[in-house]
C-alpha cells in the first residue's frame, strides 16, 4: 500500500470504526503504519478526531442550553450608544455622497452649497428605511 493510498482509505467506514475502538485496524493498513511513521501519525491524528466526533455527539448539553440560547437571542446586539454611532455614520455618509453629487451634477463648489448638500444628505439619510426601522420612524 502507497502512502497515498493508505491517507485515501483513512476515513472509509471499517478505518474509522477501528478509530473509535469498534473494530480492529484493517490489516491492510497496520501493516502500512508498521512501516510508516508518516502515515501512523496521521491514523492518529484521524482517531483523535474521530474520538473527538464521538464524545462530542455523545455529550448532553447542559440542562439550561435551551433557555441560555433564548437569553442570548432575546438580547439586543448592539448597546443603546452604538445605534447613536451608527446613525452618525450614515448621516456623514450621506452627506458627503450629496456634496460629491452636486458637485458633479450641478457643479456647485461654494461653501453654502457643500453645506446645504450635505444636510439634505443627512436629512435622506434619517428618511431612508434602513434608519427609520431602527429608530422606528415608519
């Protein structure tokens, strides 16, 4: 058996069984791993995942999972003040896309008109949905 063949066979049914203790180590591998230090390491590698696997699916959650889950689900994602930041973020972001609009559009470059293309970008901002569902305007 090449090496190649033994890590293709590594995770076939009866390897794996031999893995987690239920059946012996097929013949035609622990005589490849008898004379392979490489590929030994690797079966143990894959038996230790596989006992992994096992005692992973083999453990009970906690009594209180369920209800830890719910808790985590239940609480807010983001605390009050990052609503705040977020909200600031997108009124800037929408500022400066209005200035850049109008002055590519219009060709407006004054100061009053920087001004008042940013706040009509902000004012968008606090009209568009994405806003209104988290403060709940509409």
């Amino acid at each position: 058996m090449t090496c190649q063949a033994f890590l293709d066979r590594l995770y076939d049914e009866d390897a794996r069984a031999a893995a987690r203790g239920a059946a012996p180590v097929p013949a035609d591998m622990g005589a490849h791993m008898h004379g392979c230090a490489e590929c030994r390491t690797a079966y143990d590698a894959a038996r230790a995942d596989e006992q992994l696997l096992v005692h992973a699916l083999l453990d009970s959650p906690p009594l209180d999972w369920g209800a830890d889950v719910a808790r985590r689900i239940a609480r807010p994602r983001r605390s009050p003040w990052t609503y705040g930041i977020a909200t600031a973020n997108e009124l800037v972001t929408w500022g400066i896309l209005a200035i850049a609009a109008s002055q590519v559009l219009i060709g407006e470059r004054s100061v009053a008109a920087n001004v008042t293309a940013f706040l009509s970008g902000g004012a968008a901002a606090l009209l568009s949905s994405s806003l209104g569902k988290r403060w709940r305007l509409s």
